[in-house]
C-alpha cells in the first residue's frame, strides 16, 4: 500500500489554504492526490470511503512492518494497526472535495522518448511567476523546449504533437520521480493525462503556448568549438567566491570571480582563450549537455550544441 500512496502523495498540496487538497481521495479502490493543478491516481487494495490527511497516512503506513488493516472509527478517523503499531488519521467530512480526472482524446506519444525529454530538460525550466509560460516544457512539432531567460534548450523528440503542449514543471518532476514511460495520454484545451500501466494516471492543467519567437535565437550562424570540460572543474571550485551575482568571468587562459585578479579566486585553463561574463549556475548547467559551443558570439547568446539538442546561453555585462 505504501507504494500507491507515494505514487499519489506528489499531488497533494503542502499548505492547508485549502484544507482539502491536503488530504487523499479513496474510493471505488483507488487512491487519489489532488492540489489544483496535479492529479495522481493509483489502485489500491482498500475498499472503504473516506478522506484520509495524506502526509500522516504515509508515515503511518511507512512505520508498518506486519500485515495492515484500515477501518474507519466512530469519530471519523481513519486506523491503522499493523502488529504492535496503531495510528489514527484525521479524515475531511467534506463530500464536496476538488478532483480532477482524465479527460480529452487519445494522443499518440511515445512515452519513453518524452520521459527522456524531460529529464534533459528539467534542469533548464523557469521558476518565474512573472513568466507562467515558461515554468514548462513546450511540445511544438517534433521538438521540446525549455527556458529560464537566461538559457533556451531545444530537444528533438521525434514525436509528431497535434498542437502545442505546454506542460508544467510541477508535473515534469513528478514523471522523472515515477521514472517510467507512461503507455498512453489524453488531450484535453486544459489538460492532459499521462496513463500508466495498472491503472495509475497523472493529469495537469496546462499553461501558456504562446512562447516568443525561439528561431531568431537558435537559427544564427555560428562556429562551434568542442566543449572544454576543464571549465566546470574550475566554476565548481570559484562557485564559492563568487559575489551576489554569481559572475565568473573569462579571460586570457583563466576563469575568474571578480574584474581585479587580487580579489576573489580564480582558476587557470591553458589554453582557454576565450572573453565573456556568465553566470555560474547557469554556466553549470551545460555540464554533460553541451558537447559543443561557440563562445566567440558574446555578448550575443551563445549556441551549443549536444545529443540530440541545441540551445543558447545569455551571457551578462562587462
């Protein structure tokens, strides 16, 4: 049972601004999740009605190491007993409680080439609430793109998508936690739905598609170079010393944290003769992405390119 309620607890709510999308939804042999943008349903052995508190429910069923039995109390509450262990958990009285279910037509898109997708796009997805529509990943044509203003990755999926998707972060960490191709989807104006095998499912609402144009960036001229790996030895070892900014500069042979070689540290690359200021979070992030880079485009977004992908870095003033 543990496993169906972790499978669903990544769409429970964390804060009780709404108390009932802290809690679980079991019925009709399902459990459910839900915190107003992200469902989670999974099957459950567990056949009585009710709406247990889900992060005690977890805990609860964590600490059983014999054979479980539920039943509901006088008072409402849900017990648990496994051997020596018992626990109660809250239930919500609330018959009205928000869900979600799948809706919309059947798609076809290949499960384990999207997941694949996801997990190299995750790392460059926005978290601004300035720019909804860049907290996802967007599925346009064949390709999935993925920006936090400061880099713009484009994977090629080879998934054919009837029209723009544009799927949240939030439900893009819960499928690289499931970590297994979903079998089929549902499309909705909304939402879509992820169906896995033994009758789990993930829905969520979908946000904006209406992204910038991404060819001006990415459809430049340019002559990329092979990546240096010996530039992420030395961001790791400068990341300390770096001001509120996190600047690392380039120049002449070495990578530096501040303008004055006397402040600061820096790190020696022979023959990394290249100029520019970057962030180094953002610098990171091409670690095992990029395979090639034009650095020479600076201050213009520099393109680089990996397996199967091609994105831009903006680098920061002098």
């Amino acid at each position: 049972m543990l496993s169906e309620l972790k499978f669903v607890q990544g769409a429970v709510a964390k804060k009780d601004l709404l108390p009932a999308l802290t809690h679980f939804v079991i019925e009709d042999g399902t459990v459910r999740g839900f915190n107003g943008m992200l469902a989670l349903c999974s099957p459950i052995p567990f056949d009585i009605k009710c709406k247990p508190k889900a992060e005690p429910l977890v805990k609860a069923i964590a600490n059983c190491t014999d054979t479980v039995t539920l039943s509901l109390t006088a008072a409402g509450r849900l017990a648990i007993k496994s051997g020596k262990f018992k626990a109660f958990v809250d239930c919500h009285p609330d018959e009205a409680t928000p869900h979600a279910m799948p809706e919309g037509d059947t798609v076809a898109i290949d499960g384990a080439a999207l997941l694949q997708a996801f997990k190299t796009l995750y790392p460059f997805i926005g978290d601004d609430a300035s720019r909804p529509w860049s907290n996802g990943v967007l599925l346009l044509g064949q390709s999935a793109f993925a920006t936090n203003n400061i880099t713009l990755v484009e994977y090629w999926t080879g998934i054919n998508v009837p029209e723009p998707i544009n799927i949240p972060r939030a439900a893009i960490k819960e499928m690289i936690r499931i970590d297994e191709p979903f079998e089929s989807a549902q499309l909705a104006k909304n939402s879509i739905t992820f169906h896995y095998k033994g009758g789990r499912w993930i829905r969520t609402q979908l946000f904006e598609t209406k992204w910038p144009d991404l060819t001006k960036v990415l459809n430049r001229d340019c002559k990329p170079a092979p990546m240096d790996d010996r530039l992420f030895e030395g961001l790791k070892v400068l990341k300390p010393f770096a001001d509120k900014m996190g600047r690392v500069l380039f120049k002449g042979g070495r990578i530096g944290t501040h303008d004055d070689d006397t402040e600061g540290a820096a790190y020696d690359i022979e023959g990394f003769d290249h100029t520019g200021v970057y962030q180094i979070e953002m610098l990171s992030l091409l670690q095992g992405a990029a395979k090639t880079i034009d650095w020479s485009a600076y201050p213009s977004p520099c393109l680089f390119f990996g397996d199967r992908i091609r994105g831009a870095i903006v680098g920061m003033k002098q």
